[in-house]
C-alpha cells in the first residue's frame, strides 16, 4: 500500500448510522450478505466493529466477536472498487492489533474455500488450516450448481 494511499485512510469504530454506507457494500461482494439484522445484532451486542474510511467514505468493515481470550473474526470486507489495494491486509492488521489490545491469545475465521485470494491473504498473515467445516456457507451460485460450500476454519497464534 502506498504511503500516499495510507495518509488518506481512517479507522473509527462502526456506529448504527453507519448500516446504510455497509449494506450498500455488502451484497455487492457476497451471494449471501449479512442482513442490516445481522450487523444491528453484532453492534448492540457489543462486538468490535471497525469502519474503514477514505475521504470520510465508508470502503471497508471488519466485525469482530471477543469470547474469553478468543476472538472471532466474523465479516472483513472492502468495497469491490478498492480491493486488491492492500486494504484487506490494512483493516485485518487492524482487527488482529485490537484482539491485542483485548488480551486474546488466538484469533479464529471460517472463509469460504473458493475464497483463494483470501486464504492467501489470511495464510501470509500468519493463519494456519484448522479444520474443514463441512457445508458451513450456503453455495454461491456462480460458482456450485447446488447445495452447501465448506468453510475452513483458520487460526492464528497472538
């Protein structure tokens, strides 16, 4: 990521108001998005819930649930017109340093296995193969005629 790139990013905690900025991103980079339910849910149960901005624009979002000394990272995701620019690695970076901060010793996600370029995103980081669960995600359509995709669940050591 460019330093200029950098400059103009900013991270601030993910607030209700911020839901129609999210749901104009989400079902546009997932068959089956989280509803606006879902991400009420996660903030008024208190999940660390990120928002990443550039030029006061939402183009990313990261949830986050801490359980113990766990935390489980349950949506990372940045607008399709700004992906493949390092903002993925920027806001997990972000997310595993907030873990930190929580005083968690391990950081979970389940990801789609069809999900190649984040596997290779997660795998760089530093995650490792865990367990495959079977028919965890409801199939994408382009990419399975039918049925349930597995999940693999990843871990990484804090």
């Amino acid at each position: 990521m460019s330093a200029v790139l950098k400059q103009a990013l900013a991270l601030r905690p993910m607030q209700m108001t911020d839901l129609d900025a999210v749901m104009a991103i989400e079902p546009t980079i997932y068959s089956h998005p989280w509803t606006r339910g879902n991400f009420s849910d996660s903030l008024n149960s208190g999940y660390s819930a990120w928002v990443l901005l550039q030029q006061q624009h939402i183009i990313g979002y990261a949830l986050m649930m801490m359980v113990l000394d766990e935390a489980h990272l349950l949506n990372i995701s940045v607008a399709k017109s700004h992906q493949k620019q390092g903002l993925g690695r920027y806001l997990l970076n972000h997310m595993i340093e907030i873990s930190r901060r929580h005083k968690a010793t391990n950081m979970f996600l389940e990801v789609r296995t069809s999900n190649i370029a984040a596997i290779s995103l997660y795998e760089h980081i530093g995650f490792c193969e865990m367990a495959i669960r079977r028919g965890y995600y409801p199939a994408d359509p382009a990419v399975f005629k039918s049925g349930r995709e597995d999940a693999m669940l990843m871990g990484l050591v804090l």
